[in-house]
C-alpha cells in the first residue's frame, strides 16, 4: 500500500531534510533509490520507492539494501550531479503525494521532484531551476517526460486545492511513523523475497535433478549396451583355439562352447583369422572400460540424486533464508572416488576423470570416447583430466574451467598457481611410438589459462586431496 498525502506530510514532518547534503545515491530497483544523507545528527540513509503498490519515502535505520549488479543511466547522472549537493528547502504539493527538493551543488541550483503516486506517473525527476528536465528515473515520451522537455507540472504550477478527507494509517505511538513504514514494509519485503527465493530453489530442484536423472538413464543405457563384455573375451578365447578353422573371407565359424554345445561366431570376411581374433579382444577392452565407468558414473549419479533430493527437501521445509541462498547459490558437486584409473568427480552434472600418473592416464586414455574432452597442462608434464560427453549437452566453460584446473593440480606446474592448459576431444588425441605408451599429440586443441582456486579444487575433490 502506498503512502497517501497526509501520511507523506507526516513523514516529511518526522525527517530533517532540510540543510542535510547528500553524500552518496544508489539506486537498488528499478523503482527505488537510497540516499546516503548527513545532517547534523550524523548520518542517515533515504529510501525512495516509486512502484506503484508501495510508492513511498521514509528514512532507513537498517540499510540492507544492496546496489544493482548493473549500473544503470539515472543512477550514473545521481553520481555526476546529485552527490554532494545541500538540501535547501523540501515543499510538498498541496494535498498532492508529489514532494520537490531544491538542491544547491556549488552554487549550481536543481530541483529532485518525487512523484509517488499509484500509476504511471510515479517517477523521479532531476530538473534545473527552470524545471528543464535534466534526467529522470522513468522516461515517458507520451507524457513530455524525457531530458530537455520542460516539467508540465513543476513549482511554479502548484496552487492551493481543497483539502481531501485522508487519514494517516494506524500505528505504535511508541515508535515514528518512519520507523514504523521502516518495519512494515520490511516485513513484506521479507515475506515477498522468502517467497520468490523458495519459488527460485524450486525452479532450480526440478531442472537440476531432471539433469540428473537424463543422465542416470544415459548410463544405464551404455551399462545396457556394453554388458555382453564377457562374451567378448569368451569369443577371441574360442576363435584363439580354433584359428584352424577360420579362414578369411568367412562370414560366421562354428566352435565348441567351454560347457560342450557349438556356437557360432560372426566373423568379418575382410579381416584375416589373427585379425578377426584381435578385433573381439579389443571390443573387449572397450565394453569392458565403457562397462566399469557407465556403472560407475550411474552409481555416482543415483547418489547425488538422493542427497540433492534430501538437501532440497530439507531447505524448503526449514525456509532458513541463509540455508536457501546458499542452496541456490552453491556448486552442483558429488562425491569423489578414488579407483585405479585415477581419481572421478563431478559437478553440474558432468564427470570429471584426472589421472594423476602414466598408468593412469594411459588407462584414461584407453576408456575415452571420441567426445570426451581432454586437457592437459601445455608447459609442464602431468595427468590427464577427461570430462565425460554428455549426450545432447555442450560442455559449459565453467565445467572447462574446472577440468582446466584440476590438469594444472595435477601437474609439475601446481607451485606456480597459473598456466595454460590443451583443451581438445579424445578424437582429436593422436597416439604416437614413445617409452611413454600414453603419449598422445593433441590437434584441434584450445588454449584456456587459469588460475588454480583453492575453494574450488577443495569442493570438488574434498578437503583430503589438496596435498
């Protein structure tokens, strides 16, 4: 509810505006402006608010209002001319909710008016002595409101009118009235904030967690797809004992099975018999790796499902304000596991695989897909660190960033805090003849230089692994 004529006199009534200086503007809305105010009671803060509920102006004992993230026009134009300026005299328009400030800033004479009425012409005008706009918090064209035009209904303008039957709302006479419009509105502010914030975590609850779950049954899929590993291995140990039976250009062989009966093996009739046997053991490897890390990864993500679930479950049945913009706020991060290829964590969703020597990397290497991502630091020797492809989603920069660096963690070049890490896909990683078997040369590659942050590193492979 905005405040009515009488209740805008009372306020003024309650304020020392006159001779105080404005020593800072700040606008925190679209719609609103806090002054910072000295006068000879020390300093004090004005809160202006132009939205057409709750059009009002009181004096704030509890700042909490933070600055916009962008500075925008008008309140550039408050810092370059307002600030620093004498209040000479405030008048407020006969029985009107219109109130003018006339303003000395070294001699340079302007007028602040505020509009606080419920409607469109609520606004915040600055005008020279001759009521020539000089700017304005809400530019109206259709109503002469915009910068040069002169201010139809300026000082000199106001005449008396007959007086209006408002009455000034009920509140504790223990308290001032600006006070008591200070705790009023505050309340609602508290309760319309709780309510957009818990309408925010819900938003981001079921975005993140349908993430989550696409992912779960993208592993599942790929569990699905590479279970038969065994039967791999089984067939090249079959074909291995009977490569006198295979001869190229066969489409299919029939063996004897370990438990007596016959099965029959496909078999490509462009490979020889060596290399029909070769290419099972490597299909092999491959779902065997694709196996391990598709169950490993649903794993991990049935997990996270469940302590995200709890998490958000918990902060919007306590509706801590603090708990729940730290819940909106935070890093989407899951646990860490430690296996024999290296260390896998993940964050928004993506795992993060980092080998931490040339076994590792080498068996890194081995169970990458052609669109996993690969960094490496450029300058100094280290391990692998592959985020896994996820299917239909590019990779953020901030995952990029992440991964960037946990190679330069990784590597010979942690001291030194900052460097330039390859950026590539495993397809793009060329394999070359070295005492090193996981030597690779990245082409297509980019460079990314990042500063190692501890926080961050701490959040995603956890307090033990920083040393």
């Amino acid at each position: 509810m905005s405040l009515n004529c009488k209740e805008l006199e009372k306020v003024l009534e309650e304020l020392e505006l006159e001779g105080s200086r404005i020593q800072s503007s700040r606008q925190v809305s679209f719609h609103a402006l806090v002054l910072g105010l000295y006068s000879r009671q020390g300093p004090w803060s004005l809160y202006i608010e132009t939205a057409s509920q709750d059009a009002r102006i009181h004096s704030l004992k509890h700042d909490s209002y933070g600055k916009m993230d962008k500075l925008q026009r008008f309140a550039q134009f408050l810092r370059s001319n307002i600030d620093g300026s004498r209040i000479v005299k405030v008048l407020q328009k006969p029985d009107d909710r219109m109130l003018v400030m006339i303003l000395d800033n070294h001699d340079r004479q302007m007028r602040l008016y505020i509009r606080l009425y419920s409607g469109p012409g609520a606004n915040i005008i600055v005008t020279q002595d001759d009521d020539v706009i000089l700017d304005l918090l809400l530019r109206r064209p259709k109503r002469g409101e915009i910068t040069g035009q002169r201010l139809s209904d300026g000082l000199e303008t106001w005449t008396e009118r007959p007086s209006r039957s408002f009455e000034i709302r009920p509140y504790d006479q223990g308290q001032s009235f600006n006070d008591y419009l200070e705790s009023y509105y505050g309340e609602q502010r508290h309760d319309t904030f709780l309510s957009d914030l818990l309408a925010r975590i819900a938003e981001q609850r079921d975005k993140e967690l349908a993430e989550l779950k696409a992912s779960l049954a993208s592993a599942e899929k790929r569990q699905e797809s590479s279970k038969d590993w065994q039967r791999c291995k089984t067939y090249g140990d079959l074909l291995s004992s009977n490569i006198h039976l295979m001869k190229k250009g066969m489409l299919f062989v029939d063996v004897t099975d370990y438990d007596g009966s016959i099965v029959s093996i496909s078999l490509r009739p462009d490979l020889s018999p060596s290399q029909n046997i070769q290419a099972y053991y490597e299909r092999y490897n491959r779902d065997k790796g694709a196996y391990e890390d598709a169950t490993a990864h649903a794993q991990e993500l049935e997990r996270t499902i469940e302590r995200r679930t709890m998490a958000y479950e918990k902060a919007l049945e306590g509706q801590d304000i603090a708990s729940l913009k730290a819940l909106c706020q935070g890093p989407r991060t899951s646990a860490v596991q430690e296996t024999d290829s290296g260390v896998i964590c993940a964050s928004q969703g993506f795992t993060i695989l980092c080998g931490r020597n040339a076994t590792e990397n080498l068996k890194l290497l081995k169970k990458a897909k052609g669109n996993d991502h690969w960094f490496h630091s450029r300058d100094w020797p280290g391990g692998y660190v592959f985020v896994k492809a996820c299917r239909d989603k590019t990779l953020p920069l901030s995952i990029a960033m992440q991964a960037a660096m946990l190679a330069l963690w990784f590597s010979k070049g942690r001291a030194s805090g900052r460097g330039s890490v390859y950026w590539t896909q495993a397809k793009y990683l060329k394999r070359v003849k070295s005492d090193s078997p996981a030597l690779v040369i990245p082409t297509h590659e980019k460079n990314l230089d990042v500063k190692i942050d501890p926080e961050t590193v701490r959040t995603l492979l956890g307090e033990q692994r920083l040393n």
